[in-house]
C-alpha cells in the first residue's frame, strides 16, 4: 500500500549513583542554534510555510534559516512532571538540573536553527502549538518528492556552522560537511558558513529520496551542521526534513492520510563536548583551567533529553481519540545513544508490526503510526534504565 495506512495504528528508580564512567569528551569551544516552527494552527500543518514556486510536482520549496544562540532550559517548570516533585529535592534528578559552584544546572547556552519569513531574516515564523514540542530542534524542512528545496541559511552564531542534510540529493557545493574531500573553491563555501554570513543550499528530492516501497505516505531524515560534526549538534544544531511520497501530499508537502504528526529526538546532548562549554563555564564564574574537570562535573553535564527536555518537561504531545498520529521518532548523540522509547497506553505499527516501543542508535530515523483509543496522559519514555533515572521521560495526552 502506498499511501494508505498500513498502520493504525512508570517507573522511576530513585537508585543509587552508579552511574556508568562516561567518557569525557572535554571539546573545547566551538559554538552555535534555536527552533523555528511554522505554518498554519492546523495541527497537521507544521512549520514554515515555506515560499512555493510553480506549482504542481517539481515544486520549489524555499526556506529562510538561521542559527541562533540561545539560552535554553532542560526543565522549565523546575518540576519533576513524572513524580511530581521539585527537581532540586530529587537527587537523582539534581545531579543534573541544580546549579551551583563549577555546576551549571539546567540552563545552558545553545545554538538552534529557526525559521524566518524571508530574506531580511527579520521576522520569525511563529511555532505554532501543533509544535512546539520540537523543542530545541530546527524547524520542520518539508518536501514531496519531485520538489526542490531551497535554504536559505544565515549563521548568527559565533562559530561557523552549516546545514548537512540526510536523505535528499545534494552535490558537493550543497552538502554542507567540511571534510578532506578534493574539492575547492566554491565547491566549499557550504562547508563552513561563517558568522554573519548567508549561504543558499539546494537539495534535490528524487524518487530515491522519499518513501520507499515499505515506506508509508512519509517520512523523516534529519539535517544538522557539519562544521564540527560533533560540538555543533550537541550545542542544538539539529532538526527533522518531512518527505512525503509524490502525490500523497498536500500543497503544503503534508502527507493527507493523517491528522497529526510529531517528531521526537532521543540524545544525551553531552555539554561537555558542546561549542558553548567554555561560555557555560564563564557565566558559572568558571573556566576550564579552574574547574574542576571531574567525573561528577561531566555527568552533571550529560543532559538525557528527549527533544531538549528532560523529567518530563516536553510540551505539546496532545492528540485525540481516533486522530491518525504519526510519530517519527529519531536518535543521536554517542554510543550511550542507544534508546528504546516506549509509549504506555497505545500501541503503533512500524514495518507492518505492532509495538509499543522502538530502537533507536545515533542517527536512527523510523517513522511509526497510531491510532490511540484510550484516553489519558501517558509515559513517554526511554527504557533503558540509566536513562530513565537520568531523565529521558516524556508525557504525551491522549484526549477523548
Ligand atoms: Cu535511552
């Protein structure tokens, strides 16, 4: 079936400390991002509506992104919303969100990429509550296949950075990597924007860039800077591009076979190894000469988070009764980075199979359906046990 749906579609341990020794991944700084929603309240209309030119299949689908530095908050309520308790009295829980003397806390200083209406990068496309639980992921690059897409990417961090995408079809002046690759001259200026500058990516979605044949009437791929691969996406440099199979789609690229879509990213964005290390220790009155560099400093900064959030801080998961839900569902990060995200309360179908929870490694993208037909406000969670301790958990609402 093309693009008919084949699908339809806690626990928390107040252990001891044991953490496993996580490797120290001590980057130095580099930098950079922010999210950007767009489009229509409709809750299956995601982000920025981007320009179309021409219209039928072959569109031209055109973005305005920029990256940002930000102040972000892993936990905004300050609350534990799985138990129900303040976060400093969970110790568990304030290993990693307290701040204090050479401990940041929960706040940290991030790159996100956002979206803006056009080529002044002077208006925000507003993210709109359909979502907002992207987070401190970019905003939602769509296409259908046979379109091509534009970017328009201005770096507003400190720190060069790119778009890298995965998935669609770019050549070596749009790949946005910078690597030891033969090539020169303009063949590099995607590699590495500078700050202030604008580069304009096109990504080309041919048949071999959208759904496949076990595929459903979409899918995801994930784009990311890939300056410095690694402090730029654990400083937020990340966000999910949506392709929807030719003619399963709406003007706007959105598949027409569901009511709803959401996108979640499971990663231990390890600040410590983040671009913004050095600014995060100077706003705590520290340096990295001065701190002290130990196993307890790292783990405080090893924030298991699900799209940004974490203990249950993630907004927006709220769908109804008999919707047509589809979820995909991305890794990233580390080889920690390995997630089993489980939704109590419903079941979805991937590959033509029921589950309830899916495994993810960095990088992973799989893209699952559900059709909830019990209400309530469910866990949403890693299981992977350390994980669970450390905050990788979630809410998602199901109305009636
Ligand atoms: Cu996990």
């Amino acid at each position: 079936m093309s693009a008919d749906r084949r699908t339809e579609g806690n626990v928390r341990h107040v252990g001891n400390r044991s953490r496993m020794t996580r490797r120290r991944l001590v980057a130095g700084s580099l930098g950079v991002i922010a999210l950007g929603g767009v489009g229509t309240e409709s809750a299956a209309h995601p982000m920025a509506t981007p320009a179309v030119q021409s219209s039928g299949p072959g569109k031209t689908r055109e973005y305005f992104i920029s990256a940002e530095e930000i102040d972000w908050d892993y936990a905004p309520s300050g609350m534990d919303m799985i138990t129900g308790e303040r976060l400093e009295d969970e110790p568990e829980a304030a290993v990693f969100t307290k701040p204090g003397p050479d401990r940041i806390g929960r706040v940290y200083r991030k790159a996100q990429y956002q979206a803006f209406t056009d080529e002044t990068f002077a208006t925000r496309v507003p993210v709109t509550s359909a979502w907002e639980h992207l987070g401190i992921m970019g905003p939602v690059i769509r296409a259908e296949v046979g379109d091509t897409i534009l970017v328009h990417f201005r770096n507003r961090t400190t720190f060069d950075a790119s778009m890298h995408p995965h998935g669609v079809r770019y050549d070596k002046a749009n790949e946005g990597a910078l690597y030891a690759d033969g090539t020169s001259g303009t063949d590099k200026l995607d590699d590495a924007v500078k700050p202030g500058d604008t580069y304009t990516y096109t990504w080309e979605v041919p048949d071999r860039s959208g759904p496949g044949p076990a595929d459903l009437s979409s899918m995801i791929w994930m784009y990311h800077s890939h300056t410095h691969e690694i402090p730029d996406t654990y400083a937020g440099l990340v966000g999910p591009l949506i392709i929807a199979r030719q003619g399963a789609a709406d003007a706007d690229a959105v598949p027409t076979d569901i009511d709803r879509e959401f996108v979640t990213l499971f990663s231990v964005f390890d600040e410590n190894s983040s671009s913004y290390l050095a600014e995060n220790l100077k706003r705590i009155g520290s340096n990295l000469s001065t701190v002290d560099l130990d196993d307890e400093f790292t783990e405080s900064n090893l924030m298991h988070s699900i799209n940004g959030y974490v203990y249950g801080n993630l907004p927006g998961l709220t769908m109804k009764v008999g919707e047509r839900v589809r979820w995909y569902v991305v890794g990233m990060g580390n080889e920690v980075d390995l997630h089993t995200p489980h939704w109590h309360g419903e079941t979805l179908t991937w590959m033509g199979m029921r589950m309830d929870m899916i495994e993810l490694l960095p990088m992973s993208m799989r893209t699952l359906d559900m059709v909830p037909d019990e209400p309530g406000t469910w866990l949403y969670h890693c299981h992977v046990n350390d994980h669970m301790i450390a905050g990788m958990q979630a809410l998602y609402t199901v109305n009636a």
